[in-house]
C-alpha cells in the first residue's frame, strides 16, 4: 500500500518535472507542424481545390528542380569534406600527446565565432582580391576581380567552404574527445600485435569512432538541406541576384513572401521536414547510436 | 560517460621512432598546423580591420594593423546609421539570449531529470520524440513556426523571437544522459531512503553535482540563439526589436559597405565599420567557444554513448 503510494507520488513528481520542457514540447514543435499541415491543404486563390494543389504546385514550379540540384550539389562537396578533414584530423591530433595539442584545437575551434551572418561578412572579404589576405594566392590562378570568384557556378563552392569552416573545428575537437576515451590497453594491444600508427588509426580507432561521425554527418546534411542565410544575403547585398531562389528554403521564403502564397512555402517545408525526421528516424531506430540512450530507459523499468 | 576515462590520457608507450615514422609526424605537424592558420586568419583578419579606414582597408597589407584610433572612428561612423540602432539590436541580442539561455537550461535540467530518475510514465516515447525534435534543425520550423506566431498575435514582439528559442531538445537529451549515466543511481536510492523526495533527490543530489552539465547546457543554447538568423528575420519586422545578426544582414543590404550601389557617399559605413559590427556578433561566441574547449573535448558525444 505504502509502496504503491511512493510509486504513484513518483510518477506525479516526473510528471510535474517534465511539463514545462512537454509545454514548450507541444507549443514549438507539434502545433505548429499541425498548422502547417493545415495551411498547405487550405483552400486558397493558388490552390482551388484543396487538397495537395500546393504540393503540386511547388513541384511543378520552374525553380524547385534547381534549387533541388544546388542543394544536393552542396551537399555532395559539404559532407564528404567534412567527413575526411574530421576524420582524418582528429586522428592526428590524436597521435601527439594531449598537451601539444591544446594550442591546436583552441586555433580549430576560432572559426566557430564565423557563423550565419558574419560568415557572409567575412567570407566576402576573405574572397574580393582587393581585401582578401589571399589575394596573391588568387593571383597565381588567375582571380583579379572580385568577379572571377563570384559567379554563379562557383556559388556552391563559395557556400560550401563558408559552411564548412564554421563547422569543421569545433567538430574535429568533438571527435577528437571521443577518440581519447578509447581505453588505451585496446591500442597498447593492438601495437603489441605489430600494428603500425597507421593501422591502429584505420584499423582500430576509425570504427570505434565511425557512429558519432555517422551522427555528425546526418547532423550537418539535416543543417545543409536548410541552407538559407548564405544564399539569401549574398544576393540581397553584395551581389544582388547572383543566388536568387538558389536553395529550397529560399524559395519557400519567396512563395510565402513575395508571392504571397503561405500555403506552397509551408507545403515546401513540410516536404523538407518529412526528409529530416526520416533522417532522424534513420538515426534512432538503424544505427546504434542511441541503443545505450534508449537502454537506459528499458533496465529502469 | 566514465569521467575517469574521459578525463585523463595516460602517457601512451614510447619507443624508437623509425625515419618513416619520424617523415609521417613531420607531415602530420604540417597538415594541423597549416589547417590551425587557415582557421585563424579569417578571424585575425576581422579584429584587425577596423583599426583601419576604407583606404588602408584596400591599399595596407590585409593582416596590417591600422591604429586604436581606427577602432573609435568605425564606432562614431556605425552611431550614424539610424541613431545608433546598432545599440538597439545589442541589447536585444543580449536579454534575448539570456533568458532564453536561463529557460532552456531550468527546463532541460527538470525534463532531463524526470526521464532519467523518476517513475514519469511514456519516458521511452517521449525520449524517442524529443531525439527526433534534436536532430531535425529548427530552420525546418521556421515556416510553421511563423504561422503560428502570427495566429497567437505575438508577430513583431520580441517574444516571437524569445519563445521558440527556449525549446532545447537537445539540452534534455544531455541532461538525460548526464543524470542516468554520469550520476550513480545509487546516489539518488541513498538519498531517497534517508527521506528525500523526488524533489529533493534533485535539489540536493543531482544539481549540486551538475555544474559541467548546466556549462553545456548554457554553451549550447547560447550558441544557437545568439546567432540565429532565419526566424527572427521572418516573425520581426520592427527595427528597435531586430537583433544583432539580423541588424548586420540589414547592414548589408542597406548601406553601401558590401553594397555600393545603396547610398554610396550618404552612410559613412564601410568595410572597417561593418567588420566591427561583425566582431560584436563573433567575439561573444568565440570567447564562449574557448572557453568551453575543455567542456567539448570531453566528450559531447562521448557522453551520450559510452557508459
């Protein structure tokens, strides 16, 4: 009786705890995917009929293949640069004694402070010869104006660099973390065996730390899938129009905005919202990157 | 997570290094180093540009630094630009952040507490939707997010900025993680059995052992707040409720320092002037992010998997 009481107190007390983070749960996630899925099947002057016209509607539009075409072109410089500079330096950086590493990862860890709007700011500068610290550098390839860079076939490139050194520092110190909790009578093993450095990195240190960079690399194409700021502000500033609608999450912005047709850009954004949570539902449920996460809560039953 | 394990790397087995070995390291310190410069330069590059004026911008040598009188100009010329709206969106940035910051984490601390030690019922469903909640990118709400702040008349008021940013999936998740793996339940049945109830397991057990914990939280949730562009670009319109990373896109777009066609000869802003507003939104976060390399190196990630 006494037990079952403390149970049940228990349980309103969890209960208690977890409502304010459940309120705001409910209010910034669930409500609004509810709404938005109503407003995309609303009725409207650009969808008669209801239904999924807006779907159709964003399908069909002139923009949305390119845009789909840039932003998987983004992806597939992003993501495997990321990947091997990741990989391949948290591996160095593990291969020298902690203590000399400290000045290194705190460098790798500056360009972090060079993220959404200032990455834009800076990245320009870093860019236009007639500032850029790199200018010699360009010279040698033949960049003189600020021109030869910026056009709309190197775009992806420029995107794709500026997203990478804001992330790829402060990524490389995080794996790094996870390789200096390898226990170290598992490498001390594996030398022993006659492994080389080089053996021990691919061998043995790269599959131990291969889910956390399958969960960076799932993390930052959910991130690059909704790139909006860099494309927005360089065309709305430096270079006006030269990445107009160039990603999805900027032609959502111009159906809802410009041409004031809410419905397509939350059917738009759904589309996209369905992709990542198919990413997420990838992560939980077919890598084992939460089976410790999700155990804890079984043996506690 | 095993602090123990984490936390202190043991000197690892030393012996004779062979000339491959010895060539394979040199090439090793090269590829770090040249990647730690590449890292650094843009930044040094933004600290030094406005000790210098639009000339010396263009014509010195682009790490030269100009004079601490560069600084004050840049400052005196962004005061133009509206009045000193540049102060406005400061201030903004700063109280928004910071309440976010203080909610999130007050939140987390509570939920991620209830899923790991209390009899809460649906942990295990709750616990999946707020994983799915942290790996989807708030940029993926912003368009739903929007509609709904237009329907609860919040539209154009600072809490349409302020409220969506103290959700913090993830900061639950650490929390989660933090109160079931690094604190021994143990702890929490001792001090059930001296009488404590849930409450006070958490007031007097598991905060008082949480202070690495609640760094992470505050790091993360300033670090996504502070910068965030895209939504309060959208739910705001009003100048004096915009904050700094929004300001500087209208900046960009509004005066002639990346865009010369806008009001060359009007504003006095500049390339020095705009790369000091940048520094204003850069330097908090890159202070934060040294400040908390110990915290990331330990092991963000490690803490959510090993055990």
């Amino acid at each position: 009786m006494l037990k079952h009481r403390a149970r049940l107190m228990g349980q309103i007390n969890g209960i208690l705890m977890f409502l304010p983070y459940l309120i705001l749960l409910i209010t910034f996630a669930i409500i609004p995917i509810v709404l938005a899925i109503s407003v995309s099947f609303e009725t409207s002057l650009t969808n008669p009929n209801g239904g999924f016209g807006n779907y159709l509607f964003v399908l069909q539009d002139f923009r949305f293949l390119p845009a789909v075409l840039n932003v998987s072109l983004f992806l597939a410089l992003y993501l495997p640069a990321m990947l091997i500079v990741v990989a391949g330096l948290s591996l160095l950086l593990d291969t020298i004694q902690a203590k000399y590493s400290v000045p290194l990862r705190l460098a790798y860890l500056v360009p972090a402070g060079i993220t959404g709007t200032v990455a834009i700011l800076v990245w320009y500068f870093m860019l236009e010869p007639s500032y850029s610290p790199f200018a010699a550098l360009f010279a040698e390839v033949g960049w003189t104006e600020g021109n030869d860079l910026f056009n709309t076939s190197n775009l992806v490139w420029i995107f794709a660099l500026m997203t990478f050194f804001t992330g790829a520092g402060n990524w490389i110190v995080i794996q790094y973390g996870s390789l200096q909790s390898i226990p170290d009578e598992l490498l001390e093993a594996a030398r022993i065996d006659g492994a080389n450095v080089w053996q021990v990195a691919f061998r043995i240190k790269l599959p131990l730390i291969r889910k956390y960079l399958v969960y960076m690399l799932i993390l930052v194409m959910a991130a690059g899938l909704q790139i909006f700021v860099e494309p927005y502000l360089i065309s709305s500033s430096v270079y006006p129009g030269i990445a107009k609608d160039w990603s999805l999450n900027q032609l959502a912005y111009t159906f809802a905005f410009l041409g004031s047709n809410l419905g397509a850009a939350t059917a738009l954004s759904l589309m996209l919202l369905i992709v990542m949570i198919i990413l997420a539902l990838f992560v939980i449920f077919r890598t084992d990157f939460f089976d410790e996460a999700k155990g804890k809560i079984k043996e506690a039953r | 997570m095993t602090v123990a394990a984490s936390t202190v790397a043991p000197t690892r087995h030393r012996r004779k290094l062979t000339v491959s070995e010895i060539s394979g390291k040199t090439a090793a310190w090269i590829v770090m180093i040249l990647f730690a410069l590449f890292s650094v330069i843009p930044m040094s590059w933004l600290i030094l540009a406005p000790s210098k004026n639009q000339v010396e911008l263009q014509s010195e040598a682009p790490m030269s630094f100009g004079s601490f009188q560069g600084y004050i100009d840049a400052w005196n010329n962004l005061m133009v630009f509206q009045d000193g709206r540049l102060l406005t969106w400061l201030w903004n940035s700063i109280w928004y952040t910071g309440i976010q910051v203080v909610v999130a984490s007050a939140v987390a601390l509570l939920a991620g507490y209830a899923l790991a030690a209390t009899r809460m019922p649906f942990r295990k469903s709750l616990l999946i939707t707020t994983l799915i909640a942290m790996i989807v990118p708030q940029v993926a709400f912003v368009f739903p997010l929007f509609i709904e702040i237009t329907t609860l008349g919040i539209y154009d008021t600072a809490w349409a900025i302020i409220l969506p940013g103290t959700f913090f999936p993830f900061g639950v998740f650490l929390a989660y993680i933090y109160f079931s793996t690094t604190i021994p339940p143990e702890l929490y049945d001792a001090a059930r059995i001296d009488g404590s109830g849930d409450w006070g397991v958490f007031w007097r057990v598991a905060l008082p052992l949480s202070k690495g914990l609640i760094g992470m939280l505050a790091f993360f949730s300033f670090q996504v707040n502070w910068i965030n562009f895209f939504l309060p670009y959208i739910v705001v319109t009003s100048g004096d409720v915009l904050t700094l990373p929004v300001g500087l896109g209208i900046l960009f777009s509004s005066t002639p320092a990346l865009n010369p066609q806008v009001g060359a000869n009007v504003l006095p802003i500049r390339g020095p002037e705009i790369a000091l507003a940048g520094l204003l939104v850069a330097i908090p976060i890159l202070l934060v992010f040294l400040a908390s390399a110990r915290l990331l190196v330990r092991g963000v990630l490690a803490g959510s998997v090993k055990s």
